[in-house]
C-alpha cells in the first residue's frame, strides 16, 4: 500500500472539496435566485464537465496550463513554476473536473426550498446574502453534506486527469488512481487489490454517513410533526 499517495489523495480531495463549497454555494444560489436566460448558459457550462471525457479535459488544461499559451507563460512567470505537473495544477484540474458534483446537490436543494418562504424573506428585507445563510443552506442542510461527500469521493477516485495534467510524480502528483493503474499494469494483483479496497471502504463509509444524516433528519422532521 502506497500511503504517500494515500496521504496525497486525501489532500487533494480536502482542498478540492473546501474550494468548490466556497465557489458552488454562491453559484448555485445565482443559478436558483437569479434571473436570465444567460442563466442557462452559465448552468450547462458548470455541468460541461460531467459528460466531457476526462482525459478529453486534462489535455485542454495542459495545454492552457503549458508554456505554449500566454495563460501558462503568465502564470509560470508569477508563481515561478509552471501549474501543470505539480500539486497546485492538480488542484486546478480537479475544481474544474468536480464542480458538477458540488453544484448539482445544491441546486437540487436550493430548488427545493418553499418559494413562499423566498417572498417572505424578502418583504421583511432579506438581501441575496441573508437568504442564502440563513434560509436556503439551512433548509437544504443534507444538499450541502451530499455535495461535499460526492465532491470528495469523486476527486479521489479521478484518474484521467489526474494522468493527463499531474503525471505519475510520486509525491507531488501520484494519487491512490495512478497507483492502482500502475500495480495492474506491473500485474501486480495482490497490491492491487489491496489499494482498491481502500477506496472501496472510504466510499461506502461516506455514503453511509451521507445516507445515515438523511435519516437522521427525516426522523426529527417526524418527532416535529407527531408533537404539533
């Protein structure tokens, strides 16, 4: 078992997940708020990365990310180093691959949310800000656990883009993915094996944990109603 690359997936899926929180949830609340058929636009490209191959955007980023194009020039000249093929352009690679997985929960509960309680809201003088914190993340409490489980779980079973854009550097780009293809493709099963069921225990005991949150609301939303 690699637990360099163990250690290393675990912190890519915990930066990646706290980014795209912080980017989703505004997002989500324009998608839903918001007004505009440019909307639907902004929507479609957010959603682009779930039905782009990965391997199709990991070339893309590499090239924009590379010393070819005035991007990549720019920012090799202002961090001092290029972005691809180095932690940080994983990080990049990895907002961009997941953020439908941590915007769509959201979007779904935001959607969600009684449309008479929005109007309310707002004649008593509740700006955008207010209704997203103080109405909207409450009420869809279980949106946000499932976007950061699914956003977590999805950035550490990446592969193609971590391939296309990291490479296989042990220690600043090999994730628990590159370490899996690679024992298979040295036909080494038992290693193999091992490194899969990892992954396979991680997700199960989060989408546990997601799925066990969810009753555990539904069970106080009926104590709440037996007692009214």
């Amino acid at each position: 078992m690699d637990w360099q690359a163990f250690a290393l997936s675990i912190k890519l899926a915990t930066v990646t997940t706290a980014i795209l929180l912080a980017v989703a949830i505004p997002l989500a609340a324009l998608l839903v708020l918001g007004r505009g058929k440019w909307l639907a636009g902004i929507e479609a490209v957010a959603t682009l990365p779930l039905v782009l191959p990965p391997t199709v955007l990991g070339f893309f980023l590499l090239v924009l990310l590379g010393p070819r194009t005035a991007v990549g020039r720019g920012i090799t000249a202002l961090l001092g180093h290029p972005l691809a093929f180095s932690f940080s352009g994983l990080v990049v690679g990895s907002v961009i691959y997941s953020l439908p997985f941590a915007l769509q929960p959201l979007v779904a509960g935001f959607a969600a949310v009684e449309p008479g309680l929005l109007d309310a809201a707002r004649l008593l003088g509740a700006g955008p800000v207010r209704l997203v914190g103080s109405l909207l993340l409450p009420l869809a409490e279980r949106s946000l656990v499932a976007a950061a489980v699914m956003t977590f779980l999805h950035t550490m079973g990446e592969f193609g883009v971590v391939l296309m854009l990291g490479g296989d550097i042990p220690g600043a780009t090999r994730t628990l993915s590159i370490v899996l293809y690679d024992q298979v493709e040295n036909f080494d099963y038992r290693a193999a094996g091992l490194t899969a069921a990892v992954l396979l225990v991680l997700s199960v005991q989060a989408l546990v944990i997601l799925y066990s949150s969810g009753q555990s609301g539904g069970a106080r939303v009926a104590r709440g109603g037996r007692r009214d």
